[in-house]
C-alpha cells in the first residue's frame, strides 16, 4: 500500500481499496463450460474534499491496468455520468452501479 503513489502521503484506506478493486473482483462465465472466465466490470468511485489527490490515485489505478478507464466528473455532461445504489443479485450485497 505505501508504494502505491508515494507521493501521496496518508490515505491508506483509499489506497488499499483501489487495489483491492484492481486485484478482486467477480468472475463473470464461471458457470457456462463453454465461455472462458473472465474477471467482471470493477467500478471506483472516490469521493472527497478537493486537493487530496484522488484522481492522482486513480489515475495511477488506471495505468497499472491495461484495461481500464479514467473518467472524471468536470469532463462529463450532467447526465453522461450516472451512479446509483442496487443491489446484487449473487451477494445480496448493496453496491454503485454506474
């Protein structure tokens, strides 16, 4: 966790969360025998005060994954950036969908 953005000093919590969403995730194709397993869709979203460094961390999650994508909420239409809360259907678990 202290060598993801060192530039970044404290924010542990946010740190191991971003890379726990880089490491887990949900198989998608487990059950079906003819589709190869793939990790599903992982979706972050931080949210804080200004000037703490959040899209520099994030920005650093997307380049250590090759397929991610960084999205920033001042580049996006009101309504081109949508999250809202549901619930999953194999935990049962609330989670963002955006």
């Amino acid at each position: 966790v202290h060598s993801f953005c060192p530039l970044i000093n404290g924010h542990e919590l946010v740190k191991c969360g971003l890379l726990l969403a880089l490491f887990g995730g949900v198989r998608k194709n487990e059950d079906c025998h003819d589709k190869v397993p793939v990790r599903g869709d992982i979706h972050t979203l931080v949210v804080g005060d200004p000037g703490l460094g959040k899209s520099q961390m994030l920005k650093a999650a997307a380049a250590v994954a090759p397929r991610s994508i960084y999205v920033c909420g001042n580049a996006t239409s009101s309504a081109g950036l949508t999250v809202s809360v549901a619930k999953d259907s194999g935990s049962g678990d609330y989670v963002f969908e955006a």
